[in-house]
C-alpha cells in the first residue's frame, strides 16, 4: 500500500468519505489512500463486479453501493445507503465519468446526452446529495470534483472528444458556482484537473500514443493514479482549509498558460 507519508496514519480516522467512480483508477486508488489514513470508506460504481474486485483488495473500514451516476434516481439509492450505514458524511470525491475520443462527424445527440448526464449532471446531483447532508455536520465537510486539463485546451477528437471536454469545463463551472453559494458556510468544494493519466480510464490510447504524450510533458511521464489521490488527500485536509471554489492542476505541466 502507498503509505502517502506526508499524512499521519490516523490523519482521517472517524471521518466517512464517498467516492464515486471507486471501482479502479483513480477512484480506487483514493479509496486505498483514505483507508491507509483510517477512514471509512463507501465505493460507488456502475461496475458491480469491479466494485467487489477492489473491495477484496482493500483492507479497513469499506462498504460498497452499486450506481448508474447518469441516473437521478440511481443517486438518490446511493445516498440513502450512505445515511442508513454512516453517522454523517464529511468528504465526497467525484470521480464517476466516461471519457470518449470522438471526432465531430461520429458525435451524435445520443452519444452528447450519455457524455453530459454522467460527467455534467451525475456530477452536479452528486455534489447536491453532499451539500444537502453536510450542511447539517457540526464541522462542515469537503467536496472533491474530478475534472480535466482538457477543460482549458479541449478534447479534439485524440485522448478526449468535445462532448468530454465541454462535459469538464461545466464541471469547473459547477465549483466556482456552487463555491460563491456556499460562502460562508463550513463546506468547501474544490475541482481537481488531472492531466493525462496512466489508468484503466485511458486504456483506449494506443500505447505508442501514451509514449509520445509522456515524451511532450515537460514532466516527462503520464500521471498516475498516486498522483491523484495525494492531491485529494490534501485537498480535502486541514491544511487545505483556504483553498476554496478552485481547480488544483496535476498534470505534469500540460496545462501551462
């Protein structure tokens, strides 16, 4: 297990946190994170098997619910597990989204609908379920949500399609709006934009395209999931408590501008 030692062991014991998206990747490498830190964790995925894979591979405190993110109703199932089986919620990480690689011509009404309701809506609802909940908790809680560096410099059609990178910048824009109506209130809500990333989620590049994104980063490798968790580690820590309603790049540089 990644010991991220920059955080003591027992620096998130008694705090609950929801991932979505928790199955692999990135989602599941938080959930690894948060429980080597003695929280408890809930893995929410549409992947039912994938979800009891990594919940053997896991060791601590770890409930699993099953979820369609690009389903109203699906939500409102995964939370009412999280108010039967937590005392409270304090942190909730929004990993759940596709990524899609489609040029303009093969992008259709369908394909635009499926992107928006997982990664746009699925993201705002999933945000809204949080909100509502740790309004009501005596210290508060922290939101997470998982965007893009395509949201600056768009998808075109190669790793990322314009569904997928207009999907990341309503993210963006879902943070900095839900951040300015919260002011005031003891609940943050940050955006994380991974840049390209080693992860089941990008198994459709062409390894031979991998290499050559990893030689143009002035990093000079892809992200890894670690990556990723240990910003959401920090993020969702003390010591992030005046970073508030922006987006943390970790992308190795491929967003410079």
């Amino acid at each position: 297990m990644t010991p991220y030692p920059t955080f003591a062991s027992d620096a998130f014991a008694g705090k609950t946190v929801l991932i979505t998206g928790a199955a692999s990747g990135m989602g599941f490498e938080t959930a690894r994170a948060f429980l080597s830190k003695g929280a408890e964790i809930v893995l929410a995925d549409r992947d039912a098997e994938g979800l009891a894979r990594a919940k053997s591979e896991l060791s601590g405190k770890v409930h699993t619910v099953t979820v369609d993110i690009g389903q109203n109703d699906s939500i409102e199932t995964m939370f009412a597990y999280c108010d039967a089986n937590l005392a409270q919620l304090d942190h909730v990480i929004c990993c759940a989204a596709i990524i899609t690689a489609k040029k303009i011509p093969d992008q259709d009404w369908a394909h635009w609908e499926r992107v928006m309701s997982v990664n746009l809506l699925g993201t705002f609802f999933t945000v809204k379920g949080a909100v509502t909940r740790m309004l009501g908790n005596a210290e508060g809680g922290n939101i997470v949500c998982v965007a893009s560096d395509v949201a600056y410099h768009g998808g075109g059609g190669l790793i990322a399609d314009t569904a997928y990178a207009a999907s990341k910048a309503g993210t963006l824009s879902i943070v900095k709006s839900v951040g300015r109506e919260l002011a005031g209130k003891n609940v943050r809500i940050n955006a994380l934009n991974p840049g390209p990333t080693d992860s089941p989620m990008h198994n459709h590049i062409d390894p031979a395209l991998k290499e050559r994104i990893a030689a143009n980063l002035p990093r000079r490798r892809m992200g890894r999931p670690h990556d990723m968790a240990a910003a959401i580690l920090f993020l969702c820590s003390p010591e992030a408590s005046f970073v508030y309603g922006t987006a943390v790049d970790v992308d190795g540089g491929s967003s410079f501008r």
